[in-house]
C-alpha cells in the first residue's frame, strides 16, 4: 500500500516541486510510493499536477472548517494519513516598528496557526495509527535574523519551537516530526509579498524609513535574488530523500544534513543523555501489543538544511547570538542595509 501524503501550499515552489518528485516515486515493482495530495488555498492553481496522479485539495490554513474539510476528505478516499508537509508559508517585508499589524497578523496567522490548525486535524489519525512523519518547512531566519524580515523570521523560530515541543509530545506514539531549515529557494514568495503589501507607504512623509525604502523593497525581494538560490526541484529531491529514509526506510544522502557537524553533536548529546532516543517500556499490566506501531519508520533528523547558502546562513546565525555585538553578521548586516549610519529623525 502506497504511504498517504498531505502537502500544503503547492500553488508554486517547493510545495508544487515536492508533490510531483513524491508522486514519481515508485517500488521495485512499479507501483507507486505515495498517494499525493497537494493542497492549495485556491485549487484551480493545482491544475497540470493531476495528469502526475497529484490528487488536487482546496485547502486554506487559515480558515479552521477548510482545514478540517480537507482533512476529512483525504481520510475518507485514502483511509489514513501517513506523512504531513507543512509547507504553505507567507512573507511580508517591513521595518517592525513602522509595519501594519494586519500584516503580521497575516505572516503569524499562517506561519504558525495554520500549521497548528492542520497539525491538530491529521496528527491525532496518525497517533491512533501508532506511526507518521510530520515534516516542518521552516527557514534559516529562524536562526540568522535580518532586518526589514523580523515578522517572517519570527514566525519560523516560532514554528522551530512549535516542532520541538511536538517531537516529544508525539513520541510515544510513534510520530516523528522533521523541521527543514530552508535557504534560500525559487519561488512565487517574493512576487506574492510584493503583490500583496504597499512598500509607498515607507516612502511617504512621516516615514522614519524614508531613506531606506529602496533597501526595504529590496529585502522583500532577496530570497529570490540571492545569487545562491537553488531551484524548488533541488530543494524537493532533498526533503523527498528524507521522506523516503523515513517513511519507506531507504537511504538518506548524506548532503541533507549537517554531515560531521551533526554527527559529532549527536554522538555528544547521546553521550551526554546515554536514555535519549530509547523507547520507554510500556507500563505494567499495559499491552504492548496494541501500542506497537503498524509501521517502523527510520527516524528523521530532528532538523535538517536544504537550499541556496543554508549551512553558510545558519553559522552566521549561530554568530549573531553567541559573539559579542553578533560578530561579525550584525555589522555586515548593518552595513548591507543601510543601518551602520544614523538616519535623521
């Protein structure tokens, strides 16, 4: 039986990108991996992924009855629910202090409760199923904050922490959960951002970024800019690779995770937390029988990274929380931005 996969916000990008590299997976004997369902907020945008036997959804991650319409629907046709992408995600750029907070509310509304509002409809099948993967698309500003971004990068170190919690919460069930820490990857996340804000308003009197506007503007389109961007289907291959090593027990490249650093630090945190990663006996007089998985997937990392210059944005990161004045990423940062001078008040 092929595993069931829910995919959201597969209009474009890496969503669209992974439905298909999922729904071309087949076993040895040719038949398919994957049942995959892409979602979208409007459908019509899904049209040319049917003919790759891409089962098209009408799913809106901020809206509570869409999300359980379509949960409900997937249950129904395919019978369970056995790998969940949390992939739909917007951006808008904009200084904090000075950004409308309809459109934060906008960026946390599906960032972070979208993810929940979906994670709370499937998780529960997949706990009663004793098994899943649940895979987080985050970003690395999660980790390297950037200025005129600060409501994006939020909402991802928000999701980072969501997932943290979730890993453990779902453990004894069998439910893994994966959180891919995203560079940089072609998409419409620019275009839409642009197309949805007005970027005037900071070059309007009264703007205390009047002087930056052009700057502002330019951030609202650097991911898609950036001269390392890799393309969705790159970024799609990676994630699959996991999935697969997970769901259906190949083999992993070794280039989607960290490689020795990540080694090196799980090999410390095992030695640090000799219990970590084994299964906890089930309680006397309890039947194991009927907690025993149905399937046994391989354990995904706990957080992987995929796309354009991920490894290199991720130690700058790391550089801005633990060096002295966030050396040296916040003053090249500065510097890039036009934030190492004072601007007239």
């Amino acid at each position: 039986m092929p595993q069931v996969v829910l995919i959201t916000g597969c209009s474009s990008g890496l969503g669209r990108a992974l439905a298909s590299r999922l729904a071309a997976e087949r076993e040895a004997d040719g038949s398919r991996s994957y049942t995959v369902y892409a979602s979208a907020r409007n459908a019509a945008t899904l049209k040319g992924l049917e003919v790759e036997g891409v089962k098209p959804l009408a799913l809106d991650v901020t809206r509570q009855r869409s999300v359980e319409e379509a949960v409900k629907r997937v249950v129904k046709e395919a019978g369970s629910i056995d790998v969940l992408v949390n992939n739909a995600g917007l951006s808008r750029a904009g200084p904090l202090v000075e950004q409308p907070l309809s459109e934060i509310e906008d960026i946390l509304q599906t960032n972070v409760l979208g993810v929940v509002r979906v994670t709370q409809e499937v998780a529960p099948h997949m706990m009663r199923q004793r098994g899943g993967l649940i895979v987080m698309i985050g970003s690395v500003t999660a980790h390297m904050a950037t200025p005129f971004a600060g409501a994006y990068s939020a909402s991802k170190a928000a999701l980072l922490g969501l997932t943290d919690s979730l890993r453990l919460e779902l453990q004894p069930f069998g439910v893994q959960v994966s959180y891919v820490t995203a560079g940089s990857i072609k998409s419409a996340l620019a275009d839409n951002s642009l197309g949805a804000i007005d970027l005037q308003r900071y070059r309007r009197p009264g703007s205390l970024y009047g002087p930056l506007a052009n700057t502002i503007e330019a951030r609202a389109r650097m991911s898609q800019t950036d001269p390392n961007v890799q393309p969705a289907e790159d970024v799609a291959d990676q994630v699959a690779a996991v999935i697969n090593a997970s769901a259906l027990g190949r083999s992993a490249p070794g280039s989607v995770v960290l490689g020795a650093f990540s080694r090196a630090y799980q090999a410390l945190f095992q030695a640090l937390c000799p219990a970590a990663g084994r299964r906890v006996a089930p309680a006397a007089g309890a039947d194991s029988s009927s907690a025993a998985p149905v399937w046994q997937p391989r354990p995904p990392p706990n957080w992987f990274l995929a796309g354009g210059a991920a490894r290199y944005y991720f130690l700058l990161g790391v550089a801005q929380k633990l060096l002295p004045g966030g050396w040296p990423t916040n003053p090249a940062m500065a510097k890039r931005f036009g934030l190492d001078q004072p601007l007239a008040a």
